[in-house]
C-alpha cells in the first residue's frame, strides 16, 4: 500500500476532532487555542529498543507511544490534549499491523479526551514512533513542574510500583504461578499502561508543589525531582506499594521486588511532593481520581539527590541520573 | 556519553527561549499561546530514505529537518515557531556529530525567530529525526489552506525550481561543468534549504487562496492543491521558472530539466493559488519578502488533478497522488 493510501486510511480510523480547525490532509494542522499556555511533550520510542515486536503487538506499542506521551501532561497536571504522531514504518510491517497500531492510539486518545491531529507517515529500517502531545492550562501557576520541592515536604505516589517491571519478567519469560487475574494485570501494566491526565490534574489543583511521572522508576525519577528542586529526598523502600503479584514474580526472577518497584519504571504513576498541610486534601483528590497517595519519604536540606532507605536506615541506592541497578 | 549528559549538551547549544515558561528539563514545555489559533506540522526523517550520511553532514540533517517542518508552516502563512524534536541516534553516530545537527537546527531556528523548546533522545538502529513545530495566527481566517483554490485562480510559484533535485545529482556524482557559485547553490538548495515563513505570511495577508509547500515537486503538489480545493489545475512546462544551473545538470544526467523543475521537490518554495484582480498585490508582497512569484497555470473547473502541459498542449503528467516520473 502506498504511503499516501496509508495516510488517508490511518485518517479514516481518526473520529472527529473537536477544537481542530484543520486536521491531516492540509500542510499543517490547525487547532484553537483553549488556554494562555500550552505544554508539549515529545516521546520517541524505537524497535529493540524500547519493545521487541516479538512481545508487544502493534496494538501494544501505539497504545504506549501514545500513552507515555501523555503521561507527562498528567504529570504537569495539564488538561486536554492534542497528539501529533510521526510514524517511521519498517518494509516488512504489514498495512494492517500499521493500521492496528494507530487504531490502539485512537481508542486511548478518545478514552483520555485527547485528539490526534496530525502526523507523519515514512519508510524506515526499523520501527519508530515519535508522538508529540500539547495540553493547555488556564495559567502556568495551574501546574505543578519538578522544581517546586521544598524541606519539609511529604514525597507520595498515586497507586501501586513495580507492575510493569514485572510484566515485562513474565513476557521474557519468567515462569511463576499466579492466578490469571494477576498475570494479565501485570501485563497490562507493561503493555498497556493508562496516563493518569486526571489525577495529574487533581493533584496539581490539591496543593502538589512538584510532580514527575514514574518513567524512570521512582529511584531515578525522585532523583530528577531532587536536582531539579536542589533538595535531598529520603525514599524508604519499604513504604513503595507493590502491585499484587510483584513479589512472586521479582521471587521467581531471583530479582528483589524492590528492584522492580524503585528501578524497572515505566508504571507511569505520578510521584509528587507537598506540605504536610495538603496531606488530606491530596489524598481526598486522589480518591476522587479513582486511586489513591502512598506517602514514601520526605524532602529536606542537603546535596539534591535521592536517598533509597531500607527499614534500618541504610542507603540502598542513590538516585541522580542514574537508574537503580542492583540494590542490595 | 550517556543520554541525559547529551541531552544536557543540547541544552546548553539552545538559546534563550522567548515566550517559552518551561524549556528542556521538565516532563513538558510550557510556552504562552500568542494566538487564537495554532498551526502544527510534523516532518520526519529517515537515513538512507531522506538523506544518505555519506552525501549529507550531520548539520545538514538537522538544518533540512527543521527547514522542511517549519516550510509547512510557511505554507499555512502562519506566524512564529516553537519546534518539539525527537532524535533517534545510531550506535555509531558521534555525540560531536549529534550536536553538531542540533546546532545547525538551532542557528535556522534563531535565524527564522523559530525556538526549540523541547524533544527527547533516544537511541535506534538508524539516525530519525522527528521534528514537531508549532505556529499561531490571530484567526484561523488569516491562513492560506490546500483547498481554497477556484476556478479562474491563477497559479504562481515562488522563487526558482529544480535547484534541489540538480544538487542531488551533483552530490550522486553527475560531474558537469558549472561555475562555483552556481555549483554551490545548487548543492545548498539541496542540503540548506530555507522555509519561507516571511513570504508565506505575506503572500497568505496579500490574496492568496490556496498555497503549498513545493516539497514533492510542482506537479504532486499542485494535484494535492487540486484534489483538495475540487478543480482542475493547469500548469505550463515552460513557464516552470528553472534554477541557474537545473538545465546543465539534468543535461549532464541524460534528465530532463522539466522532471527536475516540476518532479523533483525539496525546493521548498510556495506554489499558491489566487484570483487575478489580486495579481499584482502578490508580486508586491513577495517582492517585498525578498523574491518573486511566477505565474505558471491557472484553476478551471474539471477532474480534480493536476495537468502539466507542453508548449504545444499536450499532456506530459498528470499530477494526483503519483509523483511525476520519466515525463516525456
């Protein structure tokens, strides 16, 4: 199928496209302008690097293109949103499999208020999906950044860690048992994780001061919130609220469940700093959103880093750029 | 290097961000809206498909990628730029050569009032870059779509063609004897080409009803404008106004200068549709944009398609979707 075909079928599987002027099929897309300020952010995920096609569907990977994208407005408490996709298709990728990856986006879009308005279809040796997503906010004080941690502040994060790390063991292989129910959460995790647009949105509204999505792992991504806000964050491994079904699996793995909670990332909660003051009204927004604020650690004076503590206070991994590997 | 200590060289090679709240570190930019409207255009590009490392500098990539995201905006006639790049760089691929395309896309995006306010990294097999660009204008009225063109509309081209298609075949080794100069801007048409943001603002406010890019050749674009505005375009071989250098290059080749000129693309002017009584205002507007429209077909009622015609008449493409190929 010709590029162009693609192009005007992958626009038939788009619904209607509510504030876009102009969609696909003109030089550029054209959208109104709901807010004073617009956040934008770019996520470029790539074959063998970012997911085996041996593992996830196409379905799969433009569900978490899309999806990952998003999960950094969620993490500015942004709202709305507008996708622009470019997809670079490999020569042995089937119209139908390009077709498949577009639709998962389309029906993620629509479920998060979000429209796809525009993009770009080209050849390419392997696999690549960069998707750039543009919320919009009243005023930029609406949102919550990285930098706004501050000593004394409670360090939480919405729902529960380490679920993706674990479907990502069960999909290369990990044998474990595990009920059904449990496997297939697991897997979801990984494969089709939810941007949290409107926890993201609460949080900032309840009095979050700073927010990051948990890409990274909370590790690394507290550690991006220490040295963007030049504070030290105290974690303690033992308060990070596992998914069901971690344990066994990190078990069955020889990993530490710890491991997969703090380091494997990619379960794309939202990890947040605020006053001990905002505590129950952050709490209540939670709850409101569907989910709920496990509070970890605690930000205060001192070198901007990320201090992962076990139960007797010992330092099990400091986080700054680098991911968590192996703590013991 | 790793890839936050990239991403943190990238970020020193950028300039001040105006109107940017939030630049690179955060989940997302945050930029002011400046307009009612925003006008988005997304243009990806793939080693050994758009570009060949052996033939094209790595600040060539990255200036041409950009150049050809920002020209769609030209082409909208729309106003200011934020640009959102996605780099996706092979394991062989220098972190010298990785700055050295973000700071050939910086200088066109100081040079075009253009900021670069936000992207990702990310490693894969071969170099893409994946460019995102943002425009606003006051109203959506103020901008020049794809589908406004009307029968009787004349049909004009800015600047000259061919340029890039006979700078191509300089870089695949045609050898012909041209003066250096002439040489040179045909290789630079190619590799440096510049996206018309000033002419495209002044010919959209000067009458223009329809424009487009001349990205994949006159005779491909001016069908895209046909097809979508529902009219039949005709356009004159001859009147195809040739860049210095096009016809003894497509000699040289055994090509025809008529394939380069209308066939070829990336020159990266506008092709634009509108209606006589405004003829004058046009040239005005691109004259004082520093160059010139010619006038090379007109719009009639008919099949929407393109028709490139001979001295004598006869048809020698037929532009819809197809590019024109080996005309005759």
């Amino acid at each position: 199928m010709a590029e162009l075909e693609l192009i005007e079928a992958i626009q038939k599987a788009l619904s209607e496209r509510a504030g876009i002027v102009r969609g696909p099929g003109d030089d550029a897309a054209v959208a109104r302008t709901p807010g004073e300020v617009t956040v934008t952010s770019v996520d470029a995920v790539v074959e063998d690097v970012h997911f085996r096609r041996s593992t996830h569907s196409s379905a799969d990977i433009g569900h978490k293109a899309l999806a990952a994208a998003l999960s950094d407005l969620a993490a500015m408490g942004a709202d709305g949103a507008h996708a622009y996709v470019a997809l670079a298709l490999p020569p042995g990728m089937a119209t139908t499999e390009a077709l498949a990856l577009v639709e998962a986006m389309e029906r993620l879009a629509e479920r998060t208020g979000t429209t796809i308005a525009g993009g770009d279809v080209v050849s390419s040796p392997a696999l690549v999906v960069a998707v750039t997503v543009t919320g919009w906010a009243r005023s930029e004080a609406e949102l919550a950044y990285r930098d706004g941690a501050r000593p004394g502040d409670l360090v939480g994060v919405t729902g529960e860690l380490g679920g993706s790390g674990a479907g990502l063991l069960l999909l290369s292989g990990t044998e474990v048992d595990l009920p059904g129910e449990r496997r297939t959460s697991l897997l979801e995790r990984h494969l089709r994780p939810e941007p949290l647009l409107a926890t993201g949105r609460a949080l900032a509204g309840a009095g979050a001061t700073a927010m990051i999505d948990v890409s990274d792992g909370v590790a690394t991504d507290a550690g991006h919130l220490a040295r963007r806000s030049g504070v030290e964050i105290e974690i303690e491994a033992a308060a990070l609220p596992l998914q069901a079904g971690v344990a066994e699996t990190a078990l069955a793995a020889g990993r530490d469940p710890i491991e997969l909670a703090a380091g494997a990332g990619e379960d794309f909660e939202l990890l947040l700093a605020a006053p001990p003051e905002r505590r129950a009204d952050l709490e209540r927004a939670a709850r409101a959103a569907g989910t709920r604020v496990t509070w970890i650690g605690s930000v205060r004076e001192g070198e901007p880093r990320l201090l992962l503590l076990d139960e007797r206070g010992r330092v099990l991994a400091l986080g700054g750029y680098e991911h968590l590997r192996e703590p013991r």
